[in-house]
C-alpha cells in the first residue's frame, strides 16, 4: 500500500496528477478542489498522501490499479469515512469533493443536506443518506473557529487582502487562506502583486514551504 507519494508534479489535469520520483512517473487521481493548489505548485516538489484502490471487474479478471492523492492526511481520513457511506463507493466520492473537505464535512455536522445535494453526483436521497450516516463523526475535519490573530487581519496588505479574496472564490475558508497569507508574510518580504501571495500560499498549503 502506498500511503504517501513525494516528487516533482509534473502534470495537472481537472481530475489527475503526474508525481515523477526515481524515474517512475506516477498518475494520481486528485479530487477537484485540489487542482487550483496543484496547478499552483507545478513543476515543484510536493508531498501527497494516498489511498490504492482497485477499479475495473473482478469477475471478469480486469483490474486497473489506482492511486487517490490528497494534501493533507486529515483529508485522506475524511475521504476514508466519506466512501464508508451506502451507495457512495470510491469514484464517486473522489467526484463529489468539489469543496474542500472541511466546508463538506461542516454540512454534514451541521446537517445540512440541501447543501450535499448541491456537490456533483449527490441527489437529495444521497445527501440524507450522508448526512444520516456521518453526522457526529466528522467534526474533526469540520471548519474551526477563526486562529488567525485581529492585528495580523488588520495589517494585510492591498494585494495580501485581493489574493485572500481569490483564494476564497477559488473555495478555501477564509480562515486558511488567512492564514497561509500569513504565513507567506512570515517567509518573504518581497512578494509583488497578489499572483504571487497566492502561488506562495499554496505552496505552503502542499507543503513545499513550511
């Protein structure tokens, strides 16, 4: 079992990546609200945390060996719950993840099953399920209150404050992109114009910066 997958990311599609390591070049499936943060980081070093599955007829002996990638090990673990759901299964909940995990996993705590049925391949009677089977069990990966210091908040910058405001059209809690511009502030003193606040942000969202 490969839980965790480290090299250059070579490729970024709307739902796969390509991790080169030791000449051996890697297609990770990726859930869609990963992509902007890949896209950002490409051609840089990054770190994913996997899940194999395998995908194909077991029947009928064809069986395609996959590879399920994610940022952070606490999305890995959502991902390890969500698919335990009846009628979920591996390809659809990797679809369903067009929002971040914590935004999903707050409709769930929160009950919120008009909101479920809004992420791509979930109806209303999938939503309910969801809701039904998870509520209780995921508000560990649940949005948090906000960490992020008043006077820090007060202090970003005009193109600190517009790459906040992309990060969270792009869908990121305000509270991360918060905080990872932060964190870049920390880092560099010279980053010009907010293109580069968000490339750098994601950059310590993947891990490349700590």
């Amino acid at each position: 079992m490969i839980v965790r997958l480290r090299g250059k990311l070579s490729e970024v599609t709307e739902d796969s990546a390509v991790v080169e390591r030791e000449g051996i070049a890697y297609e990770v499936m990726v859930p869609s609200y990963a992509v902007g943060e890949l896209a950002a980081v490409k051609g840089r070093a990054v770190t994913l945390h996997t899940l194999q599955y395998l995908e194909g007829n077991a029947a009928g002996g064809n069986l395609t060996p996959r590879i399920i990638g994610f940022f952070h090990p606490e999305d890995r673990a959502f991902f390890k719950q969500f698919i335990t759901v009846k009628g979920m299964g591996v390809k659809k909940g990797l679809r369903a993840l067009a929002s971040p995990v914590a935004r999903i996993a707050s409709f769930i705590e929160s009950g919120d099953a008009a909101a479920m049925a809004q992420l791509p391949g979930i109806g209303r009677r999938m939503a309910e399920t969801i809701v039904a089977e998870l509520k209780g069990k995921v508000g560990a990966h649940a949005f948090v209150a906000d960490d992020v210091p008043e006077a820090t908040r007060q202090e970003f910058t005009d193109d600190q404050r517009d790459a906040i405001e992309i990060l969270v059209a792009w869908g990121d809690s305000r509270t991360d992109a918060e905080r990872w511009i932060a964190r870049a502030g920390q880092l560099h003193e010279n980053l010009n114009g907010p293109d580069e606040w968000v490339r750098t942000a994601y950059r310590i969202r993947s891990g490349a910066e700590a």
